[in-house]
C-alpha cells in the first residue's frame, strides 16, 4: 500500500530588527493551509545597512532552521522540498532596487527561485494578516513604527515609516531616546530632576551622562538600544512621573495622528484600527493614552483585535504564489 503523499510546504517570515519568526504550513487543496511549525532567528537591518544583506539572509535560515527544530517537523529528507515564502521584512519597500535585491537574498538563503518567493515590507503582511481583504487601518509601534490601510476597493495608504534617523515619532525607539535625552538635561540642571532620569541610567548602567553619551554611540547601541529603555519610560509614566508621561503622550499623539493620515487617504471617516507591535503590545501606559489620543484625531474610529499577524499574512501570500505556480 503506497504511502500518503506528503503536502507541499509553504513558509511565512516576520523578520524585524530585534527577531525573525518563520511559520511552515501543509499547502491544502482550494489554497488554504495548516500551520505545522514555527520558529524563531535573528533579526535583520536596512539591506543597504553595512552587513545588511548577511543579516537578512542570516536571519531567514536561522528562523526557518528553528521551524524545522520544532518537532512538528522533523528533518526528513524525503520530505518535498518548499514550495514557495513570503518574507515581510523590516525596511523593505514596495517597487524599489531593495525589495528585488531582497527576494534574490531569499530565494538563496532558502534554496528557491527567485520565482517562489515574495519578499514585502512587514507592514504590508501585517496589514494582511490583521484585515485579510476587509478594509480598515493597522498602525505598527515596535522598534519603530508605521500606519498602514487599505479600504474596500483594495486601495491602500501609508503614513510614517520612513526610517529611525528621519520618523520615529510614536516608536518604542523614540520613547527610549527621548526619556533618555530627558535625563542628561536633568542631569546638567536644565530640567528639575524626576525619578525617570535614576531608572533610565540604571537600566541602561550609566553613573554619569558622560557615560550614557558614551553607550548611545557605541557600535551596534541605536536604534534597539533605545527600544530597550522604552519600558522603563513606560513604568515611570504610570507611577507618576510627569516627565515620562509627556514623552508617552507625544508618542501616542504621533500613532494617533498616523491613523488619521491613512484615514484620510482612502476616505475612511470611522475606521477599523488595529494596534500592533511590540510597544503598543507591551506598554500599557502607552496602548492607553493611543485609545484616548485616537478619539481625537479620528472620531468613531474603533479598535479592533487583529485577526492574525503578520506570519498569518505573509502565509497567505506564499500560499497565492504556490497556487499560482501550481496553475501554471
């Protein structure tokens, strides 16, 4: 009696700039999929960024080595080989020389042609994952931050996101470098002293500003380093400090002002927003003042839970590539 014939695979990474997540799922009939799989690697930086292409490439075999390692999916070389991915990665954008040289680094990391594999910025698959085809706006605060959305007619808009050293206004990045920029000031007598300035150089284990100075130029600090300090930042606002709670403020008036950018771009007066990323995710001081904030900047707006993420999205699109292939 002839075995079963093993599924296709198919493969979906979120790759951002502190991790890289790869989801594998069995290809069905009809272009659906069960998820088998998931992994987590390193993460990756601007492809133009010196060492940009080795940790992107890096960053997919790695998350796509620990899908394999996850015991749902045993190394069996009789296994059939990937059928296509879709890669949704930090920096990449739509239509530039980037995303071409991007999909060519993928296709060879994961041993594709460059014809089965996809390669988006994160937030296109986010907004994928979160809506499907369903019209609404996802705004993004991680590392850094962008508000994406796409209404019925399958129109999108974008607002933000054009790097760390020019918008990030409403990240965790900013949240951390700003706190901190805070602290040196209190530090040389230009602003009275809060309990924000002793926690930040505590965290980031600092005596002097001299020191903090020092840490925020060293090799491999920004733009995650500042991330890192965005908790603490977060801790402090809800204790009180008044310091910290103007930083969250901005920060969550700048998401909030985002989603109404993208709002106005498809003529969406009182959409459906999703927050996602790890800052909106875990800084609760900072998810409660964007509710608040997003009253004001986009009326009737409400908030909504994601349907999947960005994993979900980019399986969908690998998924699309594969049966595309297939039909072919």
């Amino acid at each position: 009696m002839l075995e079963p014939e093993a599924p296709p695979l198919i493969a979906g990474f979120d790759a951002g700039q502190t991790h890289t997540r790869c989801r594998v799922a069995a290809l069905e009939a009809g272009g659906g999929w069960r998820t088998l799989a998931e992994g987590e690697g390193s993460g990756v930086s601007h492809l133009a960024a010196p060492g940009g292409e080795e940790r992107f490439q890096a960053a997919l075999r790695s998350a796509w080595l620990a899908a394999l390692e996850d015991g749902a999916l045993p190394l069996d070389p009789a296994r059939p080989a990937l059928r296509a991915a879709a890669v949704g990665a930090s920096g990449i954008e739509t239509g530039s020389a980037v995303q071409g040289r991007g999909i060519e680094l993928a296709a060879a990391a994961l041993g594709l042609a460059s014809a089965q594999v996809v390669v988006s910025g994160d937030e296109v698959t986010a907004l994928r994952g979160a809506f499907g085809s369903a019209p609404g706006v996802l705004v993004i605060s991680g590392t850094g931050c962008i508000a994406l959305g796409r209404d019925s007619a399958g129109r999108t808009g974008r607002s933000g996101g054009w790097g760390w050293l020019l918008d990030g206004a409403g990240s965790a990045l900013d949240i951390g470098r700003d706190g901190l920029a805070l602290s040196v000031q209190m530090a040389d007598g230009r602003l009275a002293e809060t309990p924000l300035r002793q926690m930040l150089w505590q965290a980031l284990g600092a005596r002097s500003a001299q020191e903090v100075k020092a840490a925020v130029v060293a090799e491999g600090f920004a733009p995650a380093g500042f991330a890192r300090l965005a908790p603490v930042v977060d801790r402090q606002a809800r204790a009180g400090d008044p310091q910290a709670a103007a930083v969250l403020q901005r920060s969550a008036e700048a998401l909030a002002a985002m989603v109404a950018a993208v709002a106005r771009q498809l003529d969406l007066p009182a959409p459906a927003v999703c927050g996602v990323g790890g800052a909106l995710t875990h800084l609760d001081g900072l998810r409660e003042a964007f509710a608040a904030a997003l009253q004001q900047h986009c009326p009737g707006s409400r908030l909504v839970p994601a349907a999947g993420d960005a994993c979900d999205g980019a399986l969908a699109d690998a998924a699309a590539l594969a049966q595309a292939a297939f039909r072919c």
